[in-house]
C-alpha cells in the first residue's frame, strides 16, 4: 500500500479540513498555555512553533506518520554507517566528522575516526601556520588572503560560516569565487597580490568544470608573477576526495586535505571543506562550530519524537507541503551575519529534497521538496512581505534572531527586534475589518471611503511561522543551527522516502554543456538538438565570429 493510501495519511487529511474553519487567533484564545507547550529547546536554539496551524491532534497524527515511516530507526541506520545512500551505495556520515566523543564509527567493518582526526591534526596544523605567519608565500611575505575556489557544497558552506562569524575573523582575508563567470575570479584577483595569497581548490570529486577552469586560470595568473611551477606548493592546496585528480592539476598531495565518499557535499563543510573556517577563525572556533553540531546530533538521536527539535521541524515542512499545497519556504535570519544561510540552506534542501522517486525507484504520487527562499530582515519587509501578509498563496515562513548582536552598534538591536516579533504576530492575527474599520474612523475617513477601503486595509492573518531564538551567533550555536536544518532535510526525506544524499538531477545539464561547448568554440556540430537549441547556437556563433 502506498503512503498515501495508509489509513494515517487519510486521517491527517481529513484532519487538515476541520483546521479550515479554525484561525490563529482562537487557537491562542482557548490555550494559554500555547506558547510554553508548542515550544522547546535544543541545545543553545529555542523554537516557539505555536505559531502553526496545528492542535494536539495534528502533532500526534504527525508523530504516528513519523513512527509509521520507520523515522528513529532510519535516524539510526545514518548514524551508525549504514549505506543509506542507495543510488549510490554509500554510508552517509557527516555525523562522524563531528562526533567528538570516544565512540568507534564503522564504515565497512572500518573505523573512520582515526581517519577524521588526522585531518581535523593536519588542519590545525596549516591554519594555525599560516595564520601565525609562519607559512610563508615564495617571496618570504606572509599570507594575508586566501582564496578559495569551488562551488556548490565546496563553496556554500564554509561562505556561509565566514560570513556568520565575521566577528570572529581575525586571520588571512577569505574570498570565496565559485561561478565560471571570468568576471567572479577577476573581481577577486584584481585587488590581491600572489605574493601573499594562497589558494585553496575545494572539490570533493575535483572534476568539476567550474572549480577546475577557475583554478587553473586562477594558477596562470600566479605564475604570470611567480615564474617558476616550485613555487606552486607554496600557494596551492587542494581539498579532496580524488587524490589522483588533485595530482594531475598540479598540487603536492602533501598540500592535500582529504575527505571521503561518506560525506555528501552539501554536508561537507565539517571536513576538510571547512580549512577556509579554520583560517578565517582559527581551529578552536572550527571545533566548537563542530561542537554545536554535535549537540544538535545528540538531541536528534535521543529526544522523543514529539520533543525533537528537527524531527517538528521537518513534520510542520511534510504539513504544510502535503497537506496544504505549500509550495515554497521562507527563511528570515533577522542578523545580517546570517546573509549567505539562505543561499546554504537552498542547495542543503531542494539537492537533497528535489526527487520524484522513492528509493526503490517508483514515482511519488505526493508532493516533495518545495522551494526555499528568503534574505536577512529587515530588508524583505520593504520588498516581498506584502505577499506573506496579502496575497494568496500560503507560504510557511522561519524567522531567526540572535538576542544579542556581535557588533557594536547595539542601539540597533531592540528595532531589529521588533521588527522580527511585530512580523511574526502580524502573520498570524491579521487585522479584522472591524479593526481596520476603527483605525479608519479614527482617521477621519468618510462613510463611504471607509467601505472603499476595508478590503484593501484587512490582513487574514492565519499565517504560519516557526520562531528560532537564540543568544548570540558564536560557532557553537551555529554549528547547532546548521546541524539542525541537516537533520530537518532528512526528517523529510525519510517521510517521502526518497534519497537525500543523491543529486542525479544535476548531470543532464552538464553533459550538454560539455558537447555544446564544443561545439561554440569549433563551430561543429556534437550533438543532435532540439530547433530551439541549435538556432540559439547559431545565432551566438554568428555574432562572435
Ligand atoms: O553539481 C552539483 C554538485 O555535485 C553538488 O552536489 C556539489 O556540492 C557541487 O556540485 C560541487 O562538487 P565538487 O565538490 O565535486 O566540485
């Protein structure tokens, strides 16, 4: 029997239409209690998720989907190394790269640990070199900026981190060029001198055309200044699962910090992905972030469904997709530090989420990933927060704040603060037309101007949203938060079904691009195309010759 045909799935949906003739507001008004009942903390994160269409009967209808899907025994089979991975018959452990207890990970009857701490060694080591200045570059000046080329999981993390910690920056300068776009490595290498910049080529499969064409002209344009190929191992190293590939570029596999299949690259930022943290911040910060993780692994293997942080998260995800057509997510970090983890958590969940197969290969007949989107508050506020609050799609949304800013500016914190609460409350109340017929009077309007107005100055409200507070954004809370959306994605994954650690969907488009490449530069023909296609080929090649 498929999922959707069980006799929970059915009850779920016929739960979701007695929510129809329910708002917000009542849900409040009859429950007191709402707030500190719909509410937990994991770790340094507090959740306040009151703010949902849910009543006790929803949750435990969604626990029961939860346990029905066989949800804490797969939790565990990712844990301890199990091939979860089908497709592509692999274990999936970024877990163990932050398991900081004494605990043995095996991966085919093989303990990776031993393996993770040489690396996390080799680390501390290189950053704690070139951030003392000990390092030096082939002209004896030490390395003041460092560049790191890569993409997707190879470049959206360790971005991300950077840029949350920002206060805690306090080595070389990090730069961060992922696009093929020429334009993206000379905006960054035009400012810099190769005397003292290092660079770092991020790819756990080191094929991929982007980070391979951009480290490569990113090594002409050293050796433009440079001259001699020795000096390479000074101001190159590479961050790998593909030893042999690292080898054939040119870098010294002594500059190589090694990862392994185990670790799906949208995970990676806790392994060798993460050395441009460590050199941004240093090699404690990058284990507390490590830290902060592990908290979150320990309270999604050991919490109770009903009281586990990503395990509510995802649930209210599945609700909400499936059971209201939502088809996107939006994601507020109210901190500006926060400006990248829209763009982290997008590849984190529609990669991992994008699948219309389950793992045995038979077609879903529900709906899946949905898209993910949003930027730092308070900036949307004044650009697309007038279709959350009016306009008639119902878009689920998380807010996220620090309450305590890592800038010195702290008079602007209690406005940003607001602006986060009164969003939130604005979401879920509304304003009744009795309430806007008031405000309106009070204003002066006329009778009949008033009536003109009212539909245009009424919000529904009965707007869903998740609140995520916590105190400051240092390594170990981030480290949390992060760790918390992983095991979100998952939660998901396994309710569907589906393989979150595969990217299959991705491939078509770059087998293409190698053929059509071809065929703009040597103005042959590779490949049959559709009309469409080869006319546009055409017509670019026309104008460039
Ligand atoms: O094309 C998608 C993808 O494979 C992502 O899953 C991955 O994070 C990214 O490309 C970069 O891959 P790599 O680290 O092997 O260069």
């Amino acid at each position: 029997m498929t999922m959707t045909h069980s006799a929970i799935w059915q009850a779920l949906q016929t739960h979701r239409q007695t929510l129809s003739a329910l708002h917000l507001r009542d849900l409040f008004a009859q429950d007191p209690q709402r707030f500190s009942r719909y509410s937990l903390q994991a770790g340094p994160l507090f959740l306040d998720y009151s703010k949902n269409l849910i009543t006790d009967e929803t949750l435990s209808l969604l626990v029961s989907l939860a346990q029905q899907r066989g949800l804490p025994k797969a939790v565990e089979a990712m844990f301890s190394g199990e091939k979860i991975n089908r497709s592509e018959q692999r274990a999936v452990l970024h877990t163990a790269l932050r398991n900081r207890s004494t605990q043995a990970v095996f991966v085919d009857n093989r303990d990776v640990m031993p393996d993770i701490r040489r690396v996390l060694a080799q680390m501390d080591q290189f950053s704690t070199a070139v951030r003392s200045g000990q390092w030096r570059g082939y002209s004896g000046k030490p390395i003041e900026d460092v560049v790191n080329i890569g993409i997707g999981g190879s470049d959206l993390g360790p971005a991300m981190v950077c840029a949350a910690l920002a206060a805690d920056c306090d080595g070389p300068r990090l730069h961060f060029v992922s696009n093929v776009d020429g334009a993206h490595l000379w905006s960054v290498l035009k400012n810099l001198n190769p005397e003292q910049t290092l660079f770092i080529v991020a790819s756990k499969t080191f094929t991929t055309q982007e980070t391979l064409l951009n480290a490569h002209s990113a090594r002409h344009w050293f050796l433009q200044q440079a001259r001699e190929e020795k000096f390479i191992a000074r101001h190159f190293v590479a961050l790998s699962t593909n030893r042999a590939g690292v080898v054939a570029f040119g870098i010294d596999p002594a500059n190589m910090f090694e990862f392994w299949d185990w670790v799906g690259g949208r995970y990676s930022l806790w392994s060798a992905i993460g050395l441009p943290i460590a050199l941004a911040v240093g090699m404690q910060r990058f284990e507390s972030l490590l830290d902060g993780a592990y908290a979150m692994d320990q309270h999604f293997r050991e919490a109770p469904l009903h009281a586990n942080m990503p395990v509510l998260l995802g649930l209210l995800g599945v609700w909400y997709i499936n059971f209201f057509q939502a088809q996107t997510q939006v994601i507020l970090p109210y901190d500006q530090g926060l400006h990248r983890f829209v763009s982290y958590i997008q590849q984190l969940s529609m990669e991992s989420t994008g699948k219309s197969v389950t793992n045995a290969g038979q077609p879903v007949d529900y709906a899946t990933g949905s898209i993910v989107w949003g930027s730092p508050g308070t900036n949307g506020q004044h650009a697309y927060f007038q279709l959350l609050h009016q306009g008639t799609l119902l878009i689920p949304a998380d807010f996220i704040a620090p309450i305590r800013p890592r800038h010195p500016f702290t008079a602007h914190h209690p406005v940003l603060l607001a602006n986060f609460l009164a969003q939130t409350e604005a979401l879920m109340t509304g304003k009744t037309a009795a309430q806007a017929r008031a405000e309106l009077q009070q204003q002066g309007h006329t009778p009949e101007r008033i009536e003109a107005l009212l539909p245009h100055k009424c919000f529904a409200g009965n707007r869903p949203s998740n609140t995520l507070l916590f105190d400051t954004l240092d390594p170990y809370t981030l480290g949390a938060l992060i760790a918390l959306y992983e095991h979100k994605t998952l939660v998901q994954s396994l309710i569907w079904d589906i393989n979150a650690f595969d990217q299959w969907g991705v491939e078509l488009g770059k087998q293409l691009a190698r053929g059509i490449e071809k065929e703009l530069l040597e103005a042959q023909w590779t490949l049959p195309h559709d009309a469409s296609t080869q006319g546009l080929i055409q017509w670019i090649r026309a104008r460039q010759s």
